[in-house]
C-alpha cells in the first residue's frame, strides 16, 4: 500500500492585498477637467514558491488614467494568494497557478482597485473579466514560439 498514489491537495492558505498605491500628481486641478480621461490597464501574474507544496501566486494591475499628457491618476495594486498544492504532476502545476489560482486571486484585486479609486474622489474603474486560460495559452505559445526560434538551426 505504500507505493498507493496520494490524492491531489488544492488549498486556499490566504488571500490578501499585497500592495497597494495610488497617485495624484495633478490634483486638485483634474478634478476641473471636463475632458473623459483614458484608461489604460496592464496585469501581470507570477507564482512563488514558499515551501514545500505552498505558493504564493500574485495578481498585479497597473491603471493608469491621463488626460492628454497629464496623469490623473495611478493605481498599482497587487493581490495575492497562498495556496497548498501537493501530489499533482509536474505538467498540471503551471495551468493551476497559471489559471486557476489567479481566477481565485483577481476578483479581490478588482474590488480593491475600484474601491481605492472610489475613496480617492474618482468613479471607479471596473476591470473586466479576464480569461486567464486564454492568458495562459497565449504566454504558453509565446514561450515555445521564442525558444523555437533561438533553437540553432
């Protein structure tokens, strides 16, 4: 019985707010602006091992708002999550902290976001939902397409 597989483990340890900030570098004259500002998102994911079978897989978006040339605003925000995973195969590991935990991740991240722009006096931002299988799959073909063309021919 020893050589029994053990079963797959998939626990969530935490989930917090990593990081958090927020400029105002034109403030308080946007405030006076007419003018819709245009809004430009960035997100970023990355997987750190703690221990043993433990994680920790971040979540990080960078809203940045101008008007013209002028910032109105910038968030910087990161939310994480530690996550147990044990007794999985090697090549199930990069999809689960790839897509599965940044999915258990991201809605705090866009709460946290809205609500820091909120209480800074701006309508919120609501970040849209994210296909992060897609992200994956896309990162994933990058990848093999970068090492192919290094690869000597």
């Amino acid at each position: 019985m020893a050589d029994e597989q053990q079963a797959p483990v998939f626990n969530i340890q935490r989930v917090y707010l990593k990081e958090a900030s927020l400029e105002q570098p034109n403030s308080p004259a946007v405030f006076l602006e007419q003018e819709q500002p245009t809004v430009d998102i960035q997100l970023g994911i990355e997987a750190v091992p703690l221990a043993d079978g433990v994680y920790e897989v971040g979540v990080t978006a960078t809203v940045h708002t101008k008007i013209k040339d002028k910032t109105v605003f910038l968030v910087e925000a990161k939310q994480a999550g530690i996550f147990e995973i044990r007794h999985l195969p090697a090549e199930q590991l990069g999809p689960i902290m790839g897509i599965a935990c940044p999915q258990i991740v991201y809605p705090y991240l866009r709460g946290n976001v809205a609500d820091l722009i909120q209480r800074a006096g701006f309508p919120p931002v609501h970040m849209n939902e994210i296909n992060f299988q897609a992200m994956y799959e896309q990162q994933q073909a990058q990848a093999a397409a970068q090492g192919a063309s290094q690869t000597p021919q």
